[in-house]
C-alpha cells in the first residue's frame, strides 16, 4: 500500500494568491514567463532566468542562486507562509463543465523505487538531473507532481464533503480554467485520510511529472546516504502530490505533424496508406472555406489533415493485437503503420521532421502549421483512457513517447513542501 502523509505547507495568504499563483516551469518559456511573471509571482521562483537582462540560461550557477533567493525573499516579505500544523489538502480545477478533484499530500520516494507509484514513460536523465538542482538547492517541492489512484468510496466522500465548505482560494487563470483549494484543518479527517492511503490504495499512477517524481526519490536517496541515522520518516523522504481519483480525470489526445512525406506525393501516401488502413475522404473545402476539422470518432480511427482536406484513417483488422497492452496504442499504430513504415520516422524521441501538438490546442493548429507550410501532414489520435494508462502502468510497460496530455495542469504556488 501507498505510504503517505500531510504536510505543513508553505502556501501564499488568500488575498496574494492570484499574484504569486503561476503555471507550471515547463508550460512556458522564458520569454512568455517575463512577460507573464508580476512582482510577486511564482515565475521568479521556478524561471528565475527572467530576473536577468537579457534573460539568463536556465542551467547556469546565477540563475539557481537567484531562485534561492528568490525564495527566500517571498518567505520574509510573506508572500509564502508556512502552515503552523501538519494538513491535507483538496484542490479543484474546472476545466469547461468538468471538475476534477484531488488530494493534496506528500509521498514517499521509497514507493518510488519499489514500483507502489508507477510511471507510464520513460525519463530522460538530464531532465531529472536539472530538477534534481531544484529541489536540492531549495531543501523543498516547489511544484507538485500530479498522480492518479484508483477509486475509493469514503475518500471520495471526504473529499466532496470538504468541497462543500468554504475555499481557502478560487480564482479563474489565464485560460479561464478555475482553481479551487480548500484546507482540512480537522486533525481525525487528516488521521482517517493516512489509514485510508496506508490501508486501501495499493498504488498512485504518475499521470504527469514523471521526472519531478524521478528526481525527488533521487534527492531523498541523497540525503538518505548521508544521514548516518536515517529512519525512513524524515520530511525528506516525502514529496508533493496531487492526487486525484480515476474517474475524475479524462486524457487529451497528443497529436503528430511531420515536416515532409519521405520522398512520396500526396497521391502516393493516399495509395499506401491503402495497405493498413480503410482511407476516406472526410471533409474538404467548400466555398471558399477551409475543411471542418475531422476527430476520430473511437479507437484504431485517425483523422489526417493532408493537401487542405481531412482523411478519416481506420486500421484494418489485424494490423495490430487487442491483447497487447502497447500494440493496441493507437500511437503504436500510428507509429508503426504510418511513421516508420510509411514516412521513416524511426525514433520519435530525437528525428526532428516530427512534433508533437496537444490536443488542448484543438485540431485548427494541426491544420494551420500545414497549411502555413511548416509541416506537409498532421494526424490526430483518439484519447488514451485512464484504464488503458492504469492497464500500462500495473504490467509493467512503458507508452510510446507524447502519449498522454493533461488539462489543466496542476498551479505552482498553491502549496510548497519543505523538506526539513
């Protein structure tokens, strides 16, 4: 079972959270985060970059002081202040008409090494070593992860009953998402929320935030070298999670454009994708106007935006194997039917004619970066579901590289866990 506990965190007061709340490090670039960051924001804390003309590097010695300091100044002007007791959390997004509702707690990375939190996607090293840096030099979780776990009945109860109370925060962003955050201040409902987890929940699943959950065991393995009396209970082998039951969340799809057709013409790609798929013409342009997008309508269809018309792509039958949980992936279909097989796109991870677009964006960006030029051809996949991620994660396997997208993401500034 999942090991947890709550945490005294270090969060803004009520009336300075929509100045210091921010979007997570890596939704941003250094240019969009200058332009964003207020005086108070968090952006100064986890892109601290920003504070140097011209922009600093991110990697650079300046930069990782400047965000200690940084962090350090928002503490004593009281911009972050620390919970005087141990609580739990609930945080809300709302995202159109659904609510997603979740857990705020610390985890601990020992689960991490042995396999209790699972991950669906590889990580790549110098990612976690530069968020390693970051929670070692601010001794703290500046930014949760995001994780999911298997529905609970009473711990669903707990967490509607605390969303009937009154918030601590609500505010729309810049997106026009709403975050919701309430405190559980009773000492038995964050007691009953410990048994639950240590008792029940067999399992978090890391739905985003994979190398900030790689890099926080990393740092707890650190300090746990070097603590000739390490118990196990230290703050520092705990970190921060959102955690949010299954059937609260839903999965985005992740799109493909690829800059060229590997030496084919738009006919020729039709006729060959003949070999796999059923091919139709799905829309096209009519008076003047651009094609209706076309979304897949159910697993194994694809939309693809090619020569200004959408195509509607069905793999034929047997072109895949329903009993494997990764090649029955719609993005292993795509992969191995139309990327490699047909454009030559053999690692997704380094070939450089291939990006990858969230389907947050909406299938009109597919279609623009085409027609401007940059790209010759998009497809667009059916959302992985959370059983197929849950599926993924309890055997072991690891998806396809841009499989899964989130939305929201989760707001930094909400709450900071200190590792002391």
């Amino acid at each position: 079972m999942v090991r947890v506990k709550p945490f005294a965190a270090i969060r803004p007061p009520k009336n300075l959270v929509t100045e210091v709340a921010a979007p997570p490090y890596d939704v941003l670039n250094s240019e969009e985060a200058l332009a964003m960051a207020g005086e108070k924001s968090l952006l100064h804390i986890t892109k601290p970059e920003i504070d140097f003309t011209p922009i600093a590097g991110e990697h650079e010695q300046r930069t990782y002081d400047k965000a200690v300091e940084n962090f350090k100044a928002w503490k004593e002007r009281g911009w972050l202040v620390r919970e005087d007791k141990e609580k739990y959390y609930v945080y809300a997004q709302t995202m159109g008409k659904r609510t997603q509702y979740g857990i705020v707690l610390c985890a601990h990375t020992d689960d991490y090494a042995n396999g209790i939190i699972k991950k669906h996607e590889l990580t790549l090293k110098p990612k976690e070593d530069d968020r390693m840096v970051h929670v070692r030099i601010q001794n703290a979780n500046i930014e949760p992860v995001f994780f999911a776990f298997k529905d609970h009945q009473e711990l669903g109860k707990i967490i509607a009953k605390t969303a009937a109370g009154k918030p601590e925060y609500k505010f729309k962003d810049e997106n026009d998402f709403t975050h919701t955050f309430w405190v559980i201040n009773d000492d038995a409902v964050n007691a009953r929320i410990t048994e639950i987890f240590t008792r029940d929940i067999d399992a978090f699943y890391v739905a985003d935030g994979h190398h900030r959950t790689a890099a926080a065991a990393r740092v707890g393995a650190e300090k746990k070298a070097k603590n000739p009396n390490h118990t196990g209970n230290e703050e520092y082998n705990y970190f921060m999670a959102v955690c949010f039951p299954q059937s609260n969340l839903a999965i985005i799809d992740y799109n493909r454009v690829v800059k060229d057709l590997n030496g084919l013409t738009e006919e020729e790609l039709l006729k060959v994708l003949e070999q796999d798929f059923e091919v139709s013409l799905a829309t096209k342009p009519r008076c003047g106007r651009p094609a209706k997008p076309y979304s897949p309508t159910g697993l194994h269809n694809f939309s693809m935006y090619l020569g200004k018309n959408w195509y509607s792509l069905t793999a034929k039958p047997g072109r895949y194997d329903d009993n494997d949980p990764i090649g029955v992936l719609d993005v292993t279909i795509l992969s191995n039917l139309v990327l490699d097989k047909i454009l030559g796109i053999k690692d997704l991870r380094t070939d450089k004619r291939i990006d990858f677009v969230g389907g947050i964006r909406g299938l009109g960006e597919l279609a623009r970066r085409v027609d401007s030029g940059e790209m010759k051809v998009a497809f667009a996949l059916y959302p992985v579901s959370m059983d197929q991620l849950i599926r993924i994660a309890d055997t072991g396997n690891i998806m396809p590289p841009k499989t899964t997208w989130f939305e929201p993401k989760l707001r930094s500034g909400l709450a900071i866990h200190s590792l002391d």
